[in-house]
C-alpha cells in the first residue's frame, strides 16, 4: 500500500524533468531576458551620465560619484524586502511591482529640474532595480535540472545586450537630444515587460510550498501542453505542514559558512563589475597612467578635467562593453564541465590578472583590450554567482537569500564610484590595487565554499526532504 502512495506522489522535479525544456520555457526566457536587459540599460547609463552631467552641472567628482551611489542605496535597501515579499507572496507579484516601480520613477528622473532631484528620483528607481534580480529565481523555477546552469548563464547574453544597446543608443541621442531623452528611451524594455506581463503564470514550486497543489498542477499541465508533452503519472501535494523559514536560518549550522563566503563573493564582484565601467570612461577620458595633470607625479595622479564623451570615447565604451558577450559565452561552455565553483573562482583570477596591465603607461588600444579582457571575465563571473545561488537554499529562502545577497553586492558597488571616480585623481595604482587585491580574495572564498551544486536539483524545505526520505522508508518496508 504505502509503495502504491509513493508511486502516485510527484514531485515538481519529476514532473520537470519529463517535460523538458520546450517552446514554454523559451518564450519564458525571452521575457524574462527582457528584465535582464531593462535591468543592464539602467545600470550602464550610470557611466554615460557622470561625464556627462559633470559637464553640463559643473560638479564635482564627489557629486558625480554620489550619482551613482544613491542608486545603489536604493537597491541595497530593496533587495531584502523584494526577496521577502517574492517568498511570503509569490514570484510573480514581487517582479512586477519592481518593474512597475522601476519604470515609473525611471521615466520621471528623465524629468529631474536640479542635482537633488534627480539624486531622489534616481535613488527610487534604484529601490525597484533591487527586485528584478528575482527574475532568476522565478525562471530557474521552471527549468530541468540537467539545463537549469545553461539556461540561466544564457540569461547574461540579454544583459550583455542591454549594456551594448545602451551605448549604441548613447552614440545617436547624446549628441543631439541629451541625456533625458537616453532616460526615455531606456524604460523602453520596462515597459515592453509589462506588456506582456499577464502571460507568465506563478511558480509551481512556491504554489507548492504555499499549499496551493491544485494551482500547481495546472501550471505544469500548462508547461506540458505547451512543449507538447505528457505529464508523467501522479498528483504534486501540498504538505499538510508548512516550513515557513525566515531570513534567521541563513545562519543556521547548515548554511552560515556558506552564506558570509556568498556575501563577500557578492560584494567583491559588484564591486569590482561596476567598478570597471565606471573606470573605462575615466580611463578614456585621462588617457590612463600617461595622462597626467602638468606638474603631477604619474605614478600618483590621473587627469580627470570636464570632458564630454566623445564619438571615439562611445566606440570604445562599446567595443569594452561588447567583451560581455563573448565573456558570458565563455562560461556558458565551462559552468557545467568545471562546475559553479571553480568557474567563478577563474573569472576573479582573471579579472585580478588583466588589471595589472593597466599600471603601465599603456596606448589607448591597449587599454581598450585589457578592459575587454578583463570585463569579459567579470561579467561571467558575476552571472555564474546568479546561476549557484538559487541552487544551494531551499525554496522558502531562495528568494530572500538572493536578495540580501544582491543587497550585499550592492554595498559593493556604492562604495566603488568613490574609487573609480575619486580615488582614481588621486592615485591610480590605489584605486586599481583595491580593485586587483578584492578580486584575488573573493577567489579564493570561491574555492574554499562548501558546496558544488553542479547537477543537483532544486531544494525544497527540509521539511519536504524528511518527508520523502519517510516515504522511501516505508516503500522499502
């Protein structure tokens, strides 16, 4: 009798791994990958408008820099309480309230009268960037195991092209129309998002854990319509008692290792991503370590003056920028064959490796390479980090781990514009000693984390896992 039970209960990766990856988790991709690429434009605007605003605001550095980071704060503080309210009341509600957020103050920014103003204004829309991360969590949800790594990394490839388009769309509407117009535009993707927003149905893994199994269900008999499958023999049940663990268990004896190595890894890799699009443009725009200030010592100052970006300043930003690409298809080839571990690990080591070119005085065409190179590595580096995360927590906490570790990382990158931007006019062997010497050590935290989840399925609570090993039990017996 209790064999016949067993035979008859399905769990949600069973019912996914029978269906497969199919026509429902492409057009989930696509939409989804348009969050991710709303998510890149707003984030790579912040180095056009700094040189920009400089400019026509005459600020200085510290102003510029504060730009940037009350965007940060902004998601620093969200990134909690998106990821809290993605797993107290659904995937689905939690993403697109932050894209409604994100494109409503997005667009008023564009309308910013002073430097207050569009601090303000920028700092909300920060507030609902932190929960477009949750994004991932909702699409690893519906991915077989054997893709889940794969699909997430191809992910990247719409934010490398949202960094790219923004640059391209930079080089046609700065020159004429400006920067607020750039803002317009930019909430383009938020909007196209919205659009088709209705279509995605919520999670079958949260509908699980909330004690919703009929929904559920009906979800992946959806999925299966749609891949032109058929749903494998059972019923998915709600358990008749709820896990609901909170924020606290990250620091239980199973996961408190392994969620202070993720918290600095986060840290050390936002830090050190935007830490490197914002030094591109200053690089350009001081000619690196053989443009120095008349009378300054080159091994201690960069000149940094009130310089609009040009149309060969743009190129380059694109061609750097365009490094994510190829980067993100690097990893994509390696996450599976040497695992999430070791695959973040080589991105920090590579990063660490290409800076240090950077203290000679090099051409501008070398610079441009190094810069390539060494976003190339980051940039997959950071989106390996989204591929792990989900894969180590279970379903109550996944949603919350991820968004106090995208808080984490974004302390990261406020503190970073103060070092690309300020520090560099002071020093330029400081500001990139910091960025070198924080990659090395968050490759090392790679290294050294408990748990390689190549290959392994999605968590539920523990709960759930003490129940099914009662069941295998009881089959047995």
């Amino acid at each position: 009798m209790e064999s016949w039970k067993r035979t008859e209960t399905l769990t949600v990766d069973d019912a996914l791994e029978t269906i497969g990856f199919g026509k429902f988790q492409w057009k989930l991709s696509l939409l989804t990958g348009l969050s991710w690429t709303a998510d890149a434009m707003e984030m790579m605007i912040l180095s056009i408008l700094g040189p920009q605003l400089r400019c026509e605001w005459r600020l200085p550095s510290y102003k510029v820099a504060l730009i940037t980071s009350f965007v940060f704060v902004g998601m620093a503080m969200s990134s909690p309480l998106w990821g809290n309210l993605s797993d107290r009341y659904g995937r689905r509600v939690g993403l697109i309230m932050s894209m409604c957020w994100t494109l409503f103050y997005g667009l008023l920014s564009a309308f910013a009268p002073t430097y207050s103003w569009l601090l303000f204004l920028r700092s909300l829309v920060g507030f609902g960037i932190g929960g477009i991360p949750q994004a991932v969590i909702f699409y690893s949800e519906f991915l077989p195991r054997k893709m889940r790594g794969t699909c997430v990394m191809m992910m990247s490839v719409f934010w490398a092209v949202g960094t790219v388009f923004i640059v391209l769309l930079a080089l046609w509407i700065m020159p004429t129309l400006g920067w607020r117009w750039l803002l317009v535009v930019a909430a383009i993707p938020l909007a196209m998002f919205i659009a088709f927003f209705p279509w995605l149905p919520e999670s079958p893994r949260f509908d699980l854990l909330t004690g919703n199994a009929e929904k559920a269900m009906a979800t992946l008999q959806r999925v299966a319509k749609d891949n032109g499958k058929t749903m494998p023999p059972g019923k998915v049940t709600a358990h008749t008692q709820r896990d609901r663990r909170k924020v606290k268990d990250l620091f239980s004896p199973q996961y408190w290792r392994m969620t202070l190595l993720l918290w600095f890894i986060w840290f050390s890799a936002a830090f050190n991503y935007y830490g490197l699009v914002l030094l591109t443009t200053e690089l350009f725009q001081s000619g690196g370590m053989c443009g120095t200030p008349q009378g300054a010592k080159p091994e201690h100052s960069c000149n940094l003056d009130c310089n609009y970006l040009t149309s060969d300043d743009y190129k380059d930003l694109l061609w750097t920028t365009a490094a994510e690409i190829p980067g993100v298809l690097v990893f994509l080839l390696i996450i599976d064959r040497i695992g999430r571990k070791k695959s973040m690990a080589m991105a920090f080591f590579m990063f660490s490796l290409f800076i240090l070119p950077l203290y000679a005085c090099i051409g501008r065409v070398a610079v441009t390479i190094i810069i390539f190179i060494a976003r190339a590595s980051i940039a997959g580096g950071l989106q390996v980090i989204y591929v792990y995360m989900p894969e180590v927590f279970p379903t109550e906490i996944r949603a919350s781990a991820l968004g106090i570790g995208s808080a984490i990382s974004k302390m990261g990158s406020l503190i970073t514009p103060f070092i690309a931007s300020v520090m560099l006019r002071r020093s330029v062997y400081l500001a990139l000693s910091l960025y070198c010497g924080c990659s090395l050590l968050a490759g090392v935290a790679c290294l050294i984390l408990p748990i390689e989840s190549s290959g392994r399925s999605l968590q539920e609570s523990n709960l759930n896992q003490m129940a099914g090993a009662q069941e295998v039990t009881a089959t047995n017996e």
